[in-house]
C-alpha cells in the first residue's frame, strides 16, 4: 500500500465466525507490510465491526476489500445477501409511519463504511 503507490486487496471470508480473525490478521500483515502500522488499530476494529454485521446479519459469505490511494485507505465489506441492510432506527421509523435512514448501500448489493 506505501504511501507512494494505490494498492488493492481483496479477502474472501466465509460464513464463519473465526474467519473475522483471520481477516483482522491479514489485514495487520498488509498494512505493516508497507509501512502503514499507524492504521492497524482503526483499520482493524472497523473491519471487525463491518464483517461480524456481515457473517451475523446477512448470512452468507462476505469480502473485505481494501484500497490505499492518494494517502487514503478505504475499507469496504461485501456481503453476498440481495437485501439491504436495515438499522433499528430504520425499523423504528416505519413502525412510526416514515422515516429515511442513509446507510451507505450500493445499488450492487454491498454496504461501505468509511
């Protein structure tokens, strides 16, 4: 990833809950590979959170995907579920009669925090 140069990773994680491990740990080896450990905390509880939602809630297979560019890293998780995500404060709201949530979906199925 360097500072220097755009890199990109992708990790398959199955359906699996050990797999969040092992993802947070490939994730520290990228990020210290080059040269990035200031990242690897931040970098590694988000992923966590991101995939555990994932594997928890959309009951499939998932993909962590990482991009290093212009002194940025973006992290995004994939889940292999067609239905978006939906928050407690979405179900509250149409229980109430309205209501609008942003939760980052993309129209191609995945979900993205940054």
């Amino acid at each position: 990833m360097g500072s220097a140069r755009a890199s990109h990773y992708c990790l398959h994680i199955p359906h699996d809950p050990r797999a969040v491990g092992v993802a947070r740990a490939s994730l520290r080896t990228a990020l210290t590979a080059h040269e990035l450990p200031e990242l690897v905390e931040r970098a590694e509880l988000l992923a966590s959170e991101m995939l555990t939602n994932a594997i928890v809630h959309a009951g499939g297979e998932a993909d962590l995907r990482l991009k290093w560019s212009a002194e940025t890293l973006r992290m995004t998780v994939w889940d292999s579920s067609a239905a978006p995500p939906v928050s407690a404060r979405s179900r509250r709201a149409a229980r109430a009669g309205g209501g609008c949530t942003c939760c980052g979906c993309s129209p191609t199925g995945g979900a993205t925090t940054r």
